[in-house]
C-alpha cells in the first residue's frame, strides 16, 4: 500500500487548523515541502512541546513526505527562541534534504503565506495556494501523524496544550472527541470562579462558555481566562453592536491596513475600506467588501493596531462571507510585491501579549504523559475541509480503538473518522458518533 492511500486510510488531516485533508496534498510533485513550526498563537505552546519530545516522529514525516512529493529540498520553520526544539529536530535530520529556516518571534509568523515566503523568497498569488509556487506546507503535529499512518496507525488522538487562568497548564495527548471540560479538570481546573474558554487561541479561535465542546483534530487547545477579561467581553459582544459601533467610531485611520501582514507582503487587504461597508448602501458594500477577500483573519488589525479597538477583522469575516453569497470573487490587479517597510512593521509576540492583557498568563506547558480518559467520547463527522464522513457503525456495536466509523463516498474530498476510545457506539447520526466505555 502506497504512502498515499495509508494517509488517507488513516483519516490524517492539517493539525494546525486548516484540517486540510493531507492525502491530497500528498499527491502532489513540488520543490519543497515545509513543516510548519512556528506557533504564533499567544500561550499556545503545543507544537514546541511535540517538537522537543517528539522530534524523531516528525522528522520521519517530513522524509516520507519529501519522497513521496519528489522534493528537491525541505525547510523546517522553527522560532529562533525554541532552541531546544530546534536542537531536538535538527539531529534527527539524515538525508540531507531537510534545512531549519528559523523566524522571529512576530505574530503571524505560522501563516504559511509568510512562511512561504521567509524560507523559498516566492510570493504565493493572491487566493492562491503553496502549491502554486511548488510548495507543500503542513503544521509539525501533522507530519506526525504521517509518520503513524506510515505504521498504519490511524487519527484517534490530538495534541493539545491547556493554558491561562488553570492550576497546572500543561500538554498531553487526548482521545478526539473528549470534552473540554475533561481537559479543564485534567490540568487542575480553573483558578477563577467565572470564566471564558478560547478554543485554538484568543486571536484565530473561537470563544466558548460549553465545556461539553469536544476536541477535533484541528483543536490545539484551550485558553482559560476570567470572563471579566478584556478579550472575553469584547469578543462575545453580538456582530450587530460590533458593526454599530465601527459604523459611529471608525475614523478612517488606516493603521489596521498599515500593520496588516498580508497587505504588507504585497496582497491587496485594506480592511480600512472594509470598515466603510458598515456606513454605505448595499451597492457599497459590494465596493469595499471586495479588500476584505485575501484576509486570512489574523486579527492583528483589530486587537494590535486599532486605537479606536473596533472590530476591522470581524467586518473582514463578514465581508468574505456576504461576497461568498453574492458570488463574487476579488481578482487582484496589481502584482505582489513585499512592501518596503514590511520588515519595520512586524508585531513582536511579547508585545501583542502586552496590548492584549495576556503576558501574566504565559506560562510553560509542560508534557505530561498521563492522558485524560473520558468514559464517553462524542466524535464529529466533519473534522476537515470538504464533506462530512458518513457513519459505518450502527447504535450497539461494539468497536476498538482505531476502527474505521466513519467513511467518505468515492471521489469527495474528506476524511475518514476513527474511533478514539473501545466501547459500544450510544448514539449514530450525520453530524456524530458517540461512544461508551462499557
């Protein structure tokens, strides 16, 4: 059985978030393929974790990879601060092919558009992908579980880190589809009565008061922080009174434009004009929700560079949704070409903590071996980009780690779905599969 077919067989998507089926990826022929380590999320500290403890698994993920895409060479992004990730990576390195490409300690240094470009100098086109210059790109926790699809060792578990506002944070493996409220009482819980969890990082995740939200294989982790916190009550304040409050206070500044990384790598994102579509008629909105198309909602724009602390990011989100709605599609006129002073607007980590009230909550995550062991798990059906998987198991069935529950149809774009724990299946439906322990 070929690399492909074992990656896909077991269910192995893009860990970083994208969920980006990895199978697809793995067929194709490219110059270089690039592991993506730079984890810029603030307090997220997984990857560096999986790094230092499990370099050779990810190594033998980039090898495989290498041969299987025909790479001539491969750059690992690694933050110049994470020596000892660095350290444990590179003397695994054997074949010659793999070089570090170390990076700032900035934010979005884990973008693979900026990543792209620190290690090959190549500009990616607008909308486009890695592909498009000859690259592969794929997060370090991906490239793991490569190397376990390589022994035929399916998707059961994810790689998280638990951080913030917790007794003891830490990182540990956890079977998918546990609660986050299992991972909350596995790191000590809280230190605080009320609180607020973000779900993958306060800047590109998703805030959550639901502890029964359960892991996926894209969820990095969770942020406890006091539901009095500065970034807790601005991000649960409804869209209708964001974009109210844009639409009477945006004075057109433009600095949300001017620190913004894609548009400083030369793509056309102005969320500045964004923040105009909150004030014009719908046929304005069709004009200035065109520069929202080419954001990758860093949201640098809205809780770095904005003085006012309005919402350009979450106008950006709206804009792409209401153009994917209409049908319309920004094609970018100009070439891409890196701005001159890109490299004097870079947004130092420590200092975005700072502005965001973070930096008391940075705290190592350390390994811890012990996984949590949920007595019931509830697994989604869509985890990944493309179609949701369907369900090959029936109420009743009794079922072992790692058998297959969930299939995707011949020629769709998914992802096959595993069971995490052994036990009987409770409950069967299109969007997922709950298991018991017996």
């Amino acid at each position: 059985m070929d690399l492909v077919q074992k990656i896909f067989d077991a269910g192995v998507v893009g860990a970083g978030g994208a969920g980006f089926p990895t199978h697809v990826k793995a067929k194709s022929k490219v110059e270089f393929v690039l592991a993506n380590g730079a984890e810029c999320e603030p307090l997220i500290h997984k990857d560096y974790e999986l790094m230092c403890n499990f370099a050779p698994d990810i190594v033998s993920g980039v090898e495989l990879m290498i041969k299987q895409t025909s790479a001539k060479k491969s750059y690992f992004g690694i933050k110049a601060k994470n020596a000892l990730a660095q350290e444990s990576i590179e003397k695994n390195y054997s074949n010659g092919k793999i070089e570090t490409c170390l990076l700032g300690d900035f934010y979005p240094s884990g973008d693979e558009y900026e990543l792209v470009y620190a290690a090959t100098k190549r500009l990616i086109p607008p909308a486009g992908l890695p592909l498009d210059v000859g690259c592969v790109v794929n997060n370090v926790e991906t490239f793991y579980n490569i190397a376990q699809a390589a022994e035929n060792k399916p998707v059961t578990k994810k790689f998280v880190s638990v951080a913030g506002a917790v007794k003891n944070p830490m990182s540990f493996f956890v079977p998918i589809g546990t609660s986050l409220k299992e991972l909350l009482t596995h790191a000590g819980g809280a230190t605080v009565p009320e609180f607020g969890v973000f779900v993958s990082g306060i800047m590109m995740g998703k805030l959550t008061f639901d502890l029964s939200e359960v892991v996926t294989k894209t969820t990095a982790g969770i942020i406890v922080l006091p539901s009095d916190h500065y970034l807790v009550s601005r991000t649960k304040r409804p869209m209708k009174d964001k974009s109210r409050i844009g639409k009477s206070a945006c004075d057109q500044c433009s600095y949300c434009t001017e620190f913004c990384p894609r548009y400083l790598l030369g793509y056309d994102v102005q969320p500045h004009k964004v923040m105009r579509s909150l004030v014009f008629t719908t046929t304005g909105e069709a004009v200035w929700n065109q520069y929202a198309d080419l954001c990758c909602s860093c949201g640098l724009c809205s809780l770095y560079a904005c003085p006012e602390d309005l919402y350009p990011r979450e106008a950006c989100d709206q804009g792409k949704t209401e153009n994917r709605k209409l049908g319309l599609k920004y094609v970018q006129q100009k070439p891409v070409r890196v701005h001159p002073i890109k490299e004097g607007r870079r947004v130092p980590l420590k200092q975005l903590m700072k502005r965001i009230d973070v930096t008391k909550y940075d705290a190592h995550t350390p390994f811890i071996k012990k996984s949590p062991e949920p007595s019931q798990v509830k697994i989604l059906l869509k985890q990944h980009t493309g179609v949701p998987a369907k369900p090959v198991v029936k109420v009743g069935d009794n079922v072992e780690v790692g058998d297959l529950i969930g299939g995707i149809e011949e020629g769709k774009l998914g992802a096959k779905i595993h069971a995490s724990i052994s036990g009987k299946v409770t409950h069967v439906s299109d969007e997922f599969v709950r298991i018991g322990k017996e």
